[in-house]
C-alpha cells in the first residue's frame, strides 16, 4: 500500500474534510458513523485502505486531534504533532513509475485506515506550514457552523469549511438579511430596541 505525498494541498483537503465530518459539525450527526462511511471517505479520496473494525475509533480520535490542531495552530506544536502522526508508517521512496517522479510512502505491513489518514493529515499540515503558514489554519466564517478548515488557495481567502455549502447559507441569510431590513411598502417596521 502507497501513499502518494507530493501533494500537500490534497493532503490538507483530506484533513479538512475529515474534521468536518464530526458529529459537532452536523447538529450531532456523525458523517463517519460506521466502517461503511469509512470505506466510502477513502475511496472517494482514492485513499487505498484496508478497514479493521478498530479503525473507526481510531479514526474518530484522529479526527478530534487534527481538529484541535487546526484550532490551535501554534507552530512548533503543529510540527510536532503533525510528525507524530507520520511516525508509525514506513518507508519513504520516490516512485518514478507513473512519468514525473513522486515522493510515495509505503505503509508497513498491515497498516490499516487510520494509520493512511494519520499519515495524510500530517503530510498536509506540515505541507502547510512549509509552503504557507499558520494562518491558513481556521475555524469556518458562517456564524451557524463549528466546521473548520486548512485554506490552501493561493490568495489564502477561503472563508467556509464546505464553500458550496456554508458560503451559500451565508449568502441565502444576508439576503433574508436584507429583504427583512428594507421598508415594507405602506408601513413602518417598529423599533424593536427599546435600548
Ligand atoms: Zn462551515
């Protein structure tokens, strides 16, 4: 099993999706409830894995870590905990087989789901902190969201966890936002602060 670790920008796509899977993210409902949502997040990542029935709890306790190092981007603990994550793994090589040569681990014998996630995660926020820095480590822009991201655009201004879904409920409040403010015809909106 190889992991492909050129790419930190994918890397970190995978962090942030992972930590807004969380259950605190979706009013409680868990988005990796089960080894089959498991298998599903990985292979639409094409994560190639192998699922122990451990590796959900495991993953879980991934996902609340990356989650408190993106809330806490502090350098020197970013670093080191991103490298604790890619401790476990295995051998680094450069895989020239497919044209332009890659940097690839290959994961020791039984690794598992989270041992490639663990690996993935801290590849990308070191990634990150090597070719960005800590401020692309963010909590989500809509007021109504506990997402949280890694932004790795190149202007650094991504504001939304889920961008086609948090953006868009922003933008869909400040239009209710601004229809509710503008004078109704024929009448007068009373004040509603009474100081
Ligand atoms: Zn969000």
């Amino acid at each position: 099993m190889q992991v492909v670790l050129d790419d930190y920008v994918w890397a970190a796509g995978v962090a942030t999706d992972l930590v807004n899977t969380a259950p605190e993210v979706w009013h409680g409902e868990d988005q990796l409830p089960d080894l089959a949502s498991l298998i599903t997040f990985a292979e639409l990542r094409s994560i190639p894995v192998k699922v122990r029935p451990g590796d959900l709890r495991a993953v879980h306790r991934l996902r609340a870590t990356v989650r408190d190092l993106i809330d806490h981007p502090a350098q020197a603990r970013l670093i080191t905990e991103a490298g604790a994550l890619t401790s476990a793994i295995g051998n680094v090589t450069l895989d020239v087989t497919s044209g332009r040569p890659r940097w690839t681990v290959s994961l020791r014998p039984g690794a598992t789901a989270v041992d490639a996630l663990s690996l993935i995660c801290g590849v990308g926020i070191l990634g990150v902190i090597q070719s960005l820095d800590v401020t692309r480590f963010r909590a989500c822009g809509a007021p109504t969201c506990q997402g949280a991201f890694i932004d790795t655009t190149r202007p650094g201004r991504r504001r939304y966890c889920m961008p086609g879904l948090c953006g868009n409920r922003v933008n869909v409040a400040n239009h209710r936002a601004r229809k509710a403010a503008a004078p109704a015809a024929g009448g007068s909106v009373p004040a509603a602060n009474g100081g």
